[in-house]
C-alpha cells in the first residue's frame, strides 16, 4: 500500500477548489435569459420526461443536496435546478 504524501492531497484540494471557483465565474457570466430559452428541464435534472414523479423528485433532493449554497459555492447551479423543478411541477400540475 502506498502512502499518501499531505501535501499532495492540499494540493490537488487546492486545484479542484479553483475550478469550482472558475466554473462559479463562467456561470455568473452568463446572461439568465440567453440561458433559459436552451436549457431543458429533464436535460438539466438529468432524467427522463418519462420518469415518475417519485424518481423526479428523488433526483431533484439529490442534486440540491449537493448544489445548495450551505454546502458549495455554485449557487447559480441551484438556482437553475430549482428553477428546472419548478417548470416540470407547473408543466405537470404538482404541487413543488
């Protein structure tokens, strides 16, 4: 088994912190309306229009979990996610 060297492991943590904050950036560059009118609801949850509402919304709870702003730094990413589930629970007449 090999060992791992701390200041490898600072080190990639500090790579992948800079691409999330670049990422961060490249988002909030954009213009929301120019992004709207691309985006596909079920394409941005990644999930059938086919599901059920319960894989829906299991996957809507998962990519939050993830994305919100308490835990990571992309909230432009959890704005378009709940901006996503809320197009499909007006399209479908559920209750968000």
């Amino acid at each position: 088994m090999t060992r791992v060297n701390p200041e490898n492991i600072s080190r990639w943590l500090r790579v992948i912190r800079e691409a999330a904050d670049s990422a961060e950036y490249a988002l909030n560059r954009l213009i929301p309306s120019q992004v709207d009118q691309y985006i596909d609801p079920y394409e941005l949850l990644g999930i059938p229009p086919s599901a059920s509402e319960h894989d829906m919304r299991k996957r809507y709870m998962e990519l939050m979990r993830i994305y919100h702003p308490d835990r990571c730094k992309m909230t432009l990413m959890a704005k378009r996610i709940n901006e996503a589930w809320q197009m499909i629970c007006a399209e479908r007449g559920w209750r968000p």
